[in-house]
C-alpha cells in the first residue's frame, strides 16, 4: 500500500463505490471499508427509483423486474392502489451491484483496502493525514481529498469538522424468495404509528425476491419486535407474496437519516457523500438516487480541485442546492412523525384515499424531483455551484 493519495474514500457501500469508479482513471483513489467481502451484511433494500434507472447504466443482472403497481394500507389496512403507466421502481440485486462496481473501480486503478478500519484523520498543509488499522496495526496515509462515504453515523464528518445526521430512523427487513414468478411485481406500504411510527412498513415484491420490512424512530419501537408483529398482521399478504415464509434469505438493519441532505458537505480538506451527507429521500423509497448522484457531482467538483490544484473548490459543494429538490418530502416526513395515535393516522389515510389525496400519493410515489442531473452541469461550471446565502 503506498503512503500517498490523491484521494481516500472511507466507506464503500454505494457511495463511495460510485465516486470511487468515476475519478478512478484520474486520480490514484484508495477505498477503505471495514468488511473484507463487500457482498456480505449489506444494509439497503436497495429500491431504484424510474429517474435513476433512466439516468444510470447498472450492470447487466443486478435490477429486479420494473414495479408499476403500489398499494397503500393504512393502520386498518384499508388500501389503495395507485398504478403507474409506465415502470417506476427496481429492487436492486446489491450484492450481486457492488461486486460489479468493485470489480470496476479495481480494473480502473482504485486500491481497496478490505477489512480495514477508519480511526481518525487530522489536517495537513496539503490535505489530511488519516490513521487506518487493518489486522489489529494501524498505520497512516496521506490524501489530498477525504471523502465521507462511511454512513448515517459518520466518523470522517465529524473529524472533517462538516455537519453531521441529527435525524435517523431505523430499518429492518428480512428477504425471503417469492412465491409467484408470473404474479405481477408490486410494492405495498403501510402506515402505522405503532409497527413503523414516523415513517412506513413495506413489502416489495418483484416476483423474484420478497422484502418484508419495518422502519420507524429508534426511541419509539423494538424493529425486530415490530417486524414480527407486522408479519402476523400483514400474513394474508405475505402468505400470497412469499414462497416459505420460514426460509429467511437474508436480513438487514441500519440507521437511515431522513433530515434531508446537509448544508455543510464540503471543506477544503473533504467532502460527505451518500447517508454521510443525509443524501436520502426524507420521506420515501428512493434513497439511492440522491446518494449516486450526490457522489457523481461529488466526483466532478473533487476531479476539478485535484485538476486545478485548488482545494477551495471543494468548498463549492454546498447541501443548500439539493436541500431545495426535497422541502416537500421533508413536511410530509414532519407530519407523519406528528402522527403518533392510530386514529389521527387513519384518517390521513382515508384523506389520501380521496381523488385529491390519491393524486398527491401519485406525486409522492411517482414523482421525478430530485438531485440537478449530472449531466446538466459541463465542467466549465462546475465551480459556479451555488452555496447557501
């Protein structure tokens, strides 16, 4: 391992591989992760939105079957349905995602650094000096850019001295094989202040593989608790979804921050990408595509301070301008939060469920707001991103 980079990614779950595989071929980039094997434990369900799916090149097999079709229940599980005429979500094959990506970012010159554990970083005239520990012995490297792409927690935020999560949820879910290939895919969402409070419950159903999840603020439920409780309430449905509902593929857990992306992301030492940033969807599935689209604008501006060997351009990346894409979704987080009592709840729900509800429901489902594309913003510009007043 050399002592010097150009740029050091800490954390490489779909963030940090992202931005890592777009500056691999200019810059030498090193990508650290804790696990030695990227496809075991993943935490994210993983759902693609039809923006990102449109946007992105995935690799051939790691997209489940497009998802038209989405059912709304609310705590007495009244339902609602709500189709789209054309595909709007793919549960992404994440294991299957990052060995690709990984695989990518080695053959363009990225060093991964497995198994190895972030445990500081302090300025230098020309950067940071980071310690790093792998095997129990730790050892120092030098970056002209640090890059957060460590999680919902972020050690490197805090070091960075940048804003850090103050809002979380926590998620559990458990995947299990679907019962039906030729059913179509779906995906259900429920309501409910006890078993989700202050955000969903889900089945995602791609009639490949079967998500069952709950999430909800950490101080108000046990998750594993309320994911047995939601299976017993939900059996009708899960029963028609799930081909063994006693064979558990896999399960995933993990604080997921839902107080909109950060103001301050960037310094001239760093920058914050991905759940680092909060650069998840405040409100709904969808997460994914601010994270890759926060680390391709990410790549760009980093690329640009290593061109011009100017590290104020960094500075430049401000939350402020994504944070304006997700103002309505951030409310709409702030009510259902509000909503603790079940009859409050239902009766938002039975509101939703109205021809005006329902079109907002489509708005919120359906909706293509989201982060500036990245293909809008020439290089020549970059260096005009605005910053917060």
């Amino acid at each position: 391992m050399k002592k010097d980079y150009d740029v050091v990614i800490i954390g490489a779950g779909l963030a940090g591989l992202q931005c890592a595989r777009l500056l691999a071929r200019d810059a030498s980039v090193l990508l650290v992760d804790r696990k030695h094997d990227l496809t075991k434990s993943v935490h994210t369900t993983g759902i693609f939105v039809r923006k990102t799916f449109e946007d992105f090149e995935f690799p051939a097999g790691t997209l489940g079957r497009p998802i038209s079709d989405v059912s709304l229940y609310s705590p007495k599980l009244r339902k609602m349905e709500i189709r789209s005429a054309v595909p709007e979500f793919r549960v992404g094959k994440m294991a299957a995602l990052y060995d690709a990506y990984l695989k990518d970012c080695i053959s363009g010159g990225v060093e991964f650094a497995g198994g190895t554990k972030y445990i500081r970083s302090r300025p230098h005239k020309t950067g940071s000096i980071i310690t790093l520990e792998n095997g129990g012995e730790p050892f120092e490297v030098h970056t002209k850019v640090l890059v957060a792409a460590d999680g919902a927690r972020s050690r490197v935020a805090r070091d960075l001295g940048l804003d850090e999560n103050r809002e979380w949820i926590v998620g559990y879910e458990e995947v299990f094989r679907s019962r039906d290939v030729d059913r179509a895919p779906r995906l259900h969402c429920f309501l409910h202040a006890k078993l989700a409070p202050g955000y969903l419950a889900w089945i995602a159903d791609d009639c490949d593989e079967v998500h069952v999840g709950v999430g909800g603020y950490a101080k108000e439920f046990d998750p594993r608790g309320a994911l047995r409780e939601f299976k017993v309430k939900t059996s009708h449905i899960t029963r028609e979804c799930v081909a063994d509902m006693g064979c558990v593929l896999e399960s995933r857990g993990g604080r997921i921050p839902v107080g909109g992306v950060l103001r301050r992301i960037a310094n001239g030492r760093g920058v914050l990408i991905g759940d680092a940033a909060g650069a998840v969807s405040p409100l709904t599935a969808g997460g994914l595509d601010p994270c890759l689209r926060l680390s391709s604008i990410a790549a760009v501006v980093i690329r640009e301070s290593l061109q011009f060997g100017d590290a104020s351009i960094l500075e430049k990346l401000s939350g402020y301008r994504f944070r304006a894409r997700f103002v309505s979704r951030i409310w709409m987080r702030r009510l259902i939060a509000a909503l603790s009592n079940q009859f409050l709840l239902e009766c938002v729900s039975m509101l939703l469920m109205s021809a005006v509800g329902k079109f907002f429901a489509k708005h919120v489902f359906f909706g293509r707001g989201s982060f500036p594309d990245v293909k809008q913003i020439p290089r020549a510009r970059v260096l005009d991103l605005p910053r917060e007043p």
